[in-house]
C-alpha cells in the first residue's frame, strides 16, 4: 500500500516526534489511573480499550492524530500505561530504521559533491545512534520496578533525549552554506520518492510526528527544502540542552558507578561474615566461600557495566564540542572589510575609552606607545575630577558632587536636571540615618526647600520621614536607604558630567564595538552566500542587505527616494524643490530629461524646475 507523503514543507524527523510521543506516555503512566478510573473496564471489550486510549489521548495537544496513529494497536495496548508506552517505542524504533534506509539511498544518488555525502554520512551515523539509544530505551522500559521507578524513568528519559538530539545532529549538516539549494533541494525531492515505496506502517509513522509535533512546539524541520531569509540570531538554547543532557549524563554514570562498588562491597562483606563463622575455620571452606564470591562478581560483572556507563558518558561529551561548533562562528573575519582608517584617529578613541573608563595608568601608556597627540591627554584631567568625585560617593562624602553640580547648576537647569536636588535627597538621608533630626531640618530648610515648587510632593515624602529619625529602615520611607538610590545617582552625575564636556555618556569604542555586535549576524550571513564574490563585498559602496540597530545607535537622519526607492548617497544626493518636497538627485535629473524641461511634482501639482532644487545636508 502507498504511503501518504508528508508535503515537504513538514519535518520528516519521525523518530523526534515519535520519542516526544514516549516522554507523554511517561508523564501520563503517572496520572493514568485517575483518567481509567471513569473507563468502564470490561477486559474482553475492545470499546473499552478505544475509550482508554481516547482518553490517553485527550491529555495531548492533537488527541484526534493522537487516536489515529495508536488505534490499531489497542488489542495489545488495553488499559496498561506501560504497554501504551512500549507501543510507542516499538513503533518509534521501526520508524528510525526505516528513516536509515531512507538515507542511506540518499548516498547513492549520483553527482553529489563530496561534502554533500560526507554530510549523508554524518546523518547515517547519527540515525545508528539514535537506533542503539531507542534500544536502551526499550531495555530500561522493559526492567522497570517499583523500588527505583523514578530513577528509571529519568534514564529513559535521557536514552530519549539523546536520540532527539542525534536526529537534530543529523539535521544539522544540511541548514546553511553545508550544501547549496539546488541539491538541498533534490534530496528532498528524492526523500519524498523514496518514502513511496515503503509501507502502511512509515505512514503511520508520519502521521503520529506530524501530530507530535505540535504537540511538541520544539523541534526543527528535517531537509527544509526552504531557505531563511530573517536575519541570522544565535539560539543558545540547544547549547544549554546539550549541557543538561552531558550533566545528566555525568550524574547517571556516577550513580551507576556507586551502586556497582556498592554491590561489590556486600558481597565481600557477606562473604567475610560467612569465613569468620566457627564452622567454616577450614581451608576448604575458605576455597568454597572465594569461588562462590568469584561466581558473584562476575555475574555482577562490574568492568562491563562501567564500561557502558563510560562509553554513554563520552558519547555526550563528544556531542556538546560539536554543537558548540555549529552554533558559533569561529570565523567572523569573512565579514572584514578593507578600510584605510585615521590611525591617530582610532588611537585617540581608545586612549580617550581608557580615560573615560577610570584606566588612567593603562591610557597613559597607550599614549605613550602609540605617539597620541597631547590634546587627548588633556581629557585625563577632565575625567580625573569626574572620577574623584564617583570615588568619594563610594565612601558616602557627597561634598565633591555636591560642590561641582552647585557650580554648574545654571547648565543642569537646561538640560533639565535634578541632580543637584538628588544629591541634597542623599545627603538628607544620612543627616536623619545619624539620628539628628535637628540637623536633617536645617538642612532642608536650606538646601532643599529652594526646589520646593516643581518637587513639592519629594519634599513632603522628606519631611514625613523626620518622624523616623533614626530608625528609617523601620518606617513606610525605606526604600530611601536602598544602594540602588547611589547607582542611580552616580550614573545621572556621569552622564551629565560627560554631557556638558560635550561627550556622549557611552565611549564612541564602546559604541561602535555594541552597533558591531548588532550588525555583524547578517553581514555573515550574506558572506556565506557570498563566498565567492569577496572582491565585490570589498567594493561596495552601499550594504547589500539591511542591517537593523537599535534606537540607540541611530543617530542620524537617512533619506530613501520615493521615486527609486534607494537610500541617498554622497553620489546621489537629497534635492530640495521648490514645492517642499523631496527627491534624490538622480530621480530629478531623468525626470527633467537632464534639465531640458520641467516637470510634475509626485507629491503635489507644482512644476517643478531643476536648476532651482538645492542639495539638502543632513
């Protein structure tokens, strides 16, 4: 019988989704019983048994694809959770032996580069391995007890995840630049044909993924034969379940470790209370209770459950490196750029970073090194004083601060701040935190009562906290004492310290090197599918793709024709008409035939001129 297809756009990772499905069927052997409990529960009845599984499966996000999938397996399944969950597995390990098969033709399509089948190759080994943790999966199913369930099921739990993450593994070598479209492509195709010949079962299979996987929410699509065109962003997230998935791995092996010398220690122990015994003081004795220890040990058989646990272990720790690899760009040179840059210009930027952020031993000596101009070591003494200042509020002494925000107290009005009340609210606090009320009245009598009538309701919140002289952290007012009040404080301070030496509050490095951090995910995106034309990424003018920055590094206007829609360049610059309106120069130069005749505004009705529009600068 023909396999129903999958349409390409959907996963084809049915071992991922299948093994979701067990991890449900785990969770539901937990609560099943009070779901059985509304089940008429006739043994013979095959209605009972559709209506245990119906209800299996309403717990699921898809219960209908749920039914579907698991419906001709209720003779065997009953009302048992466990043999619902063996279902499950047997199903789910069928169905990665297929998908084996499946890619394991895809190496014998012919014209495939050598990369592409080492990719196929990849895949086939990392399938086999999904398979062997499928298997364990079924063995810790399998021996299941009530002693040490939980432990168990966590194991199983871990054989799950870890063939999840083979599949992803499997997937991987096909995202990105690994292989071009068109083969990427073609694989695709030749999965869905191959897929054709197999039988009812692989279609079964499908089905249930499709429905695990909405369920799921979590899993990635397996040979997409679609590319991604939204801009490149890191996910961590596999990183972080490819550690929790190592640290399981560590603590499983360590706890088998344990029981097994735990074993081997009874069995000594119960064989030296056995020799220590009166009656068996004779050699032969002796011989009978060592052999009879020996046999013991070996059925144990503690080198060969070690080494298990060992080789599970390094497995893991062998995946995370690679998934590391995949998710970082080891190389973010391929979107360097050739640019003759001011070298006395850059050096001044940093040596003015060292300076702005408190290294003045490490800016002088890059000064020094680098030959920097003298006028840049003239800002050590301007953010030498600023320092002194944030130094001195560290230890409680507001005076600096509070000496320089007096002085320039005219220039905090017009940028319309209230440092200089700020810092008094400070000093006010620690006046009435000594206990002298007295001292905390007159000081707001005559230094904050002069901000009385644009911070009224600040003041009042001040003077109610007179009542709590000395005890403040006990009053409705502690939030006063908080340090986060000093943080804030010293960041306002900074900024409008660095605001009237005509500075930005962030160093113009740190700045660049943030924005950098922005733009830099799909500058390499585009050099990957670039890779060949690195000479044209070196002569462009423009870039190529858009790179969107935060607010925060926007700082000035772009003006994009409405007529060509393209951004104006030094080349191509913003003409202002007559009417008002706006367009770039090359947009009026072919709409007035190169100036040999007027025309209409696209905004407006006026005629417009050439020779009268003028350049606008931005």
């Amino acid at each position: 019988m023909e396999a129903k297809i999958i349409p390409s756009s959907t996963s084809f990772n049915v071992l991922s989704l299948l093994l979701t499905f067990l991890l449900i069927c785990i969770s539901i052997s937990s609560n099943v019983q009070t779901s059985s409990a509304a089940i008429t529960t006739t043994a013979t009845s095959s209605k009972t048994y559709t209506n245990y599984l119906k209800t299996a499966c309403n717990s699921t996000t898809y219960p209908q694809l749920c039914l579907k999938s698991l419906s001709s397996y209720t003779s065997t399944i009953k009302t048992n959770e466990i043999k619902l969950c063996s279902t499950a597995l047997t199903v789910a390990l069928k169905a990665s032996r297929n998908t084996s098969k499946l890619v394991k033709s895809l190496s014998k399509i012919r014209g495939l580069s050598k990369t592409e089948a080492a990719i196929i190759r990849d895949c086939i080994e990392e399938i086999g391995n999904s398979i062997d943790e499928i298997k364990q999966s079924v063995k810790v199913l399998r021996s299941l007890t009530g002693s040490d369930r939980g432990f168990q099921i966590d194991n199983m739990k871990t054989w799950v995840s870890g063939a999840i993450t083979d599949q992803n593994t499997c997937t991987d070598g096909f995202d990105g630049s690994n292989m071009n479209y068109a083969v990427k492509r073609a694989i695709t195709k030749s999965i869905v044909n191959v897929a054709r010949f197999f039988n009812s079962d692989l279609h079964e299979c499908y089905i249930c993924f499709d429905f695990l996987k909405v369920f799921n929410g979590a899993l990635y699509s397996y040979f997409s034969a679609q590319t991604s065109d939204s801009e490149v962003k890191m996910d961590l997230n596999p990183i972080k379940d490819a550690f929790d998935r190592v640290a399981k791995k560590q603590k499983m092996s360590g706890s088998k470790t344990q029981e097994v010398v735990a074993q081997m220690i009874q069995e000594i122990e119960n064989s030296l209370e056995i020799i220590k015994a009166e009656h068996f003081g004779s050699e032969v004795n002796c011989k009978s209770v060592f052999g009879e220890l020996k046999k013991k040990l070996l059925e144990i058989a503690p080198l060969g459950q070690l080494e298990g646990t060992q080789k599970e272990l390094n497995i893991a720790l062998s995946k995370y490196p690679k998934q590391l690899e995949k998710s970082f760009n080891p190389d973010i040179s391929k979107a360097y750029r050739n640019i003759d840059f001011d070298a006395h210009t850059v050096n001044q930027i940093i040596a003015g970073h060292f300076y702005r952020q408190g290294l003045f031993d490490v800016g002088d000596c890059f000064i020094n090194e680098a030959n920097v101009p003298e006028s840049t070591a003239a800002m050590k003494s301007l953010f030498s004083e600023m320092y002194l200042i944030l130094e001195a509020m560290k230890n409680k002494n507001l005076e600096p601060a509070l000496n320089w925000a007096t002085a320039n107290s005219n220039k905090l009005k017009e940028n319309g701040s209230d440092l200089l009340l700020k810092l008094h609210c400070l000093q006010f606090v620690e006046i009435l935190q000594g206990g002298s009320r007295s001292k905390a009245l007159s000081y707001v009598r005559t230094h904050i009562s002069p901000f009385g009538a644009n911070h009224f309701s600040e003041i009042q919140k001040l003077m109610a906290c007179l009542l709590w002289s000395g005890r403040l952290h006990q009053s409705p007012y502690s939030d006063l004492l908080s340090p986060t009040n000093w943080n804030v404080v010293s960041e306002e301070l900074t900024r409008q310290f660095c605001n009237l030496l005509g500075q930005s509050f962030d160093s113009p490095l740190s700045v660049t090197i943030a924005a950098g951090f922005q733009g830099l995910p799909p500058l390499l995106k585009f050099m990957n599918v670039m890779a060949g034309k690195k000479h044209e990424w070196q002569s462009m003018k423009q870039l190529p793709v858009p790179v969107e920055l935060d607010r925060e590094f926007q700082f000035h206007s772009i003006f994009v024709c409405p007529v060509l829609k393209e951004q104006s360049t030094d080349e191509n610059p913003a003409m202002l008409m007559q009417c008002g309106h706006v367009l770039c120069k090359q947009s009026i130069t072919k709409m007035s035939k190169n100036g040999s005749k007027t025309f209409k505004c696209p905004y407006c009705p006026s005629d417009i001129d050439s020779t009268q529009c003028r350049q606008l600068h931005f």
